[in-house]
C-alpha cells in the first residue's frame, strides 16, 4: 500500500522514481520474483535511515569489509535517530548487501534458502542508551555480469538521476563495461557526464539462475530479488520496515 508523505524531497523522490520506472510499467510482472526495498516510509519508520553508527568511523581507504569479502565479525556499535521508529527490519548505515533486522525476523528468513550469507550480532543503542541486540544478516549473492543472455535482454541510458534517455543494446559483458565507461564520461550520443547504463528486461543464462531466494546484481544497485518462497514467509508474518514491490526487470 502507498502511503502519502508529507514531505516535499519525499514527494521529488517519489516523482524521480515514477519516471525512472516508466520505461519498465508496460512490461509482464513477474510471477516468480520479486523485489524487495527497505522502507523509507517517514509514517512507518521516522527518519531515514533508521540505525546509525554511535560514533564517527573512519575506513581509511577500505570499505570496513574484511579481505573474505565479509564484514568484521565485531561490528561497531550502532543507535536508533532521534526521531526514528522500531520496525521488524531497519534500515542502517551498514553495508548495502545486508539487511538489519530483529532475531524473529531472522528466523522468518531462515525458512528460506538464503545461500552464501553470515549472520553477526549487532548492538543497537535506544534513545536511552538501552542496548538492544539485533540480527545483521549479509548476503553474497551477487548476479555476475557474465550471467546474462545480452543477445535478449535490453537496457537504458540514464542521467546522473535516473531519467531515461533512450534505450541501448548491448552485446556483451565488454559492452557493458565499454559504454558505462563513456556513459560516466557523458560521450556516449544524449547523454552528459555522469550519465549510467541501467537493466530495463534482463533475461539470464539458464545454467546461472540463482538457487537462492534472495539475490542482487553485482553492478546494478543496491536492491534485493527474493523468491515467491520468501515473499510469502515476510508477507505471512506481516514483518515491518520492508516494501514489496512487482519485479519487471529481471525476467522468470
């Protein structure tokens, strides 16, 4: 369900993304898969993110992940905001492969093949510095570029905020590169600088469509595809902080 907001970034923001999935709306949802976004609903879950890091880290040149690829096994303390709310899953300043949740939600999720994954406990800090401890579970699931079928599958030229431009063909993982480089440097035809290639229908391989029920595209953002298994799991226990959205771009 749409909820209005308030706000008038969340109004732009809601605006930005309508057009952004504009090309996508007269595609066949799927039946299969779907896409799963955490909530940044201010009526649901306050401020955005909800958890922080109770005090400012400094990564030098890394990005906090351990050579494994992983996170630290001892995670930094985190908070809740100011105005933020407790919802069944938050989202956090942690990595982006990884979804922040209570140990009930985990277990929901664990009915689920969730494949190469770690889970760490995390402390996060109430307004009253009650500590409470909550589940970190990270996720290397990634969709490589290599797993595509570029002969039917279609993308998009975008601008620096996700506007389409025009459709592009691509031929091949190199392709990709190729033109994401000059998309970046605003050469390819339409575009300027910081321009990026985005997935309007992707069609995978038969032999590399992921077994687990919650996967990511190794270069095309942050968002989380999860099976009908696990739809049906989140959607059962009416877990919280969560959007289940129709997936019209990766196809069954």
């Amino acid at each position: 369900m749409t909820k209005k907001r308030s706000n008038p970034l969340d109004a732009l923001a809601e605006e930005l993304t309508a057009r952004a999935n504009e090309p996508m709306q007269r595609q066949t949802a799927s039946k299969t898969t779907w896409e799963l976004h955490q909530s940044s609903d201010a009526s649901t879950c306050g401020d955005y993110p909800q958890v922080v890091f109770a005090q400012d880290l400094n990564w030098g040149d890394s990005d906090g992940l351990t050579k494994s690829g992983y996170p630290p096994r001892n995670i930094p303390e985190l908070k809740i905001q100011r105005r933020a709310k407790w919802t069944d899953i938050l989202s956090s300043q942690l990595w982006r492969d990884g979804i922040l949740m209570t140990y009930d939600a985990a277990e929901v999720f664990k009915t689920a093949s969730l494949g190469n994954f770690r889970s760490y406990n995390v402390t996060v800090l109430d307004r009253d510095s009650t500590p409470w401890s909550l589940c970190y579970l990270y996720f290397k699931n990634k969709i490589p570029l290599d797993a595509i079928d570029y002969g039917r599958s279609s993308f998009l030229l975008v601008d620096i905020v996700s506007e389409p431009i025009r459709n592009i063909k691509l031929k091949s993982e190199s392709d990709f590169e190729e033109k994401t480089v000059a998309a970046r440097e605003g050469t390819l035809r339409g575009c300027d600088r910081f321009s990026r290639l985005a997935p309007k229908r992707i069609y995978l391989r038969p032999e590399c469509y992921p077994e687990a029920d919650i996967f990511s595209f190794e270069r095309f953002g942050p968002n989380f595809y999860i099976s009908d298994r696990l739809t049906n799991a989140i959607e059962e226990r009416e877990l919280s902080g969560v959007d289940i959205c129709e997936n019209r771009i990766l196809a069954p």
